[in-house]
C-alpha cells in the first residue's frame, strides 16, 4: 500500500488524527498533518500489513522490527523497532509505536511513537 492509494477522504482524516511522542528529549501531542508538511512518510509493511510511522521514508532501509505484539481484534498493534539512521549504536536507536486500524481502513496508524533504549530480553524470558 502507498499514501497515493488513499482516497483524499482518507488522507484528510488521518491528517486530523494526533500522536503522542518523546523523540530527542521533544514531547508532547503532535497531529498527522505536521508529519506530511514536514517529511515524507510512506507505508511500511510490518507482518503483512502497511503501517504508516512519523517517519520519513528514507529510513525505511535502517529500520528493523525487533517485536511487534498485536491486539486480541487484530486493531492495534505494539511496535518496538531499531532505527539506525541517526545513530548506529544499538542502545540509543530504539523506538516504541503504538499503531490503531482506522475505522474502516486496512492499514494502521502510530498514535504513538517514544524513543526506547534497546534492551536485550534476558535469558529467562527466551
């Protein structure tokens, strides 16, 4: 799936639609719309399923799923990713998604998007 495949319907509601960050110390609530007038997000495919990240698509190469957890009704997904483009130390490139299907809609959204220390599961959990 690509942006240009939704219906300009679509893209107006999920232009409307705010996420919550912390990403280098920024915090707070942010709408879609500042992500397409500021980058150029695009889709990525995350188990099957498009899943559109507060990122510019040139970090699409760098970024790796390190788990993803889905909701019982398949309408939420937990995202914990590395994202190497700034920084290649495992340690400071992580990030936590939150991402919700939009009624009616085959993809999913980040509502919520945090920086995250990678940390490594420890033996007893594997």
């Amino acid at each position: 799936m690509k942006l240009s495949d939704l219906s300009t319907e679509t893209l107006e509601k999920t232009k409307s639609v705010r996420w919550d960050r912390i990403i280098e110390k920024h915090e707070g609530p942010e709408d879609w719309e500042s992500v397409f007038r500021y980058s150029e997000p695009e889709f990525i495919e995350v188990e099957g399923y498009p899943v559109l990240l507060p990122v510019d698509k040139s970090h699409h190469p760098n970024i790796s799923i390190i788990r993803c957890i889905w909701s019982a009704d398949n309408n939420s997904a937990t995202l914990f990713l590395s994202d190497t483009t700034y920084e290649d130390d495992p340690f400071f490139s992580g990030f936590m998604a939150v991402c919700d299907r939009p009624l009616d809609e085959e993809f999913f959204l980040a509502i919520l998007y945090h920086e995250w220390f990678i940390i490594e599961k420890a033996t007893v959990f594997k």
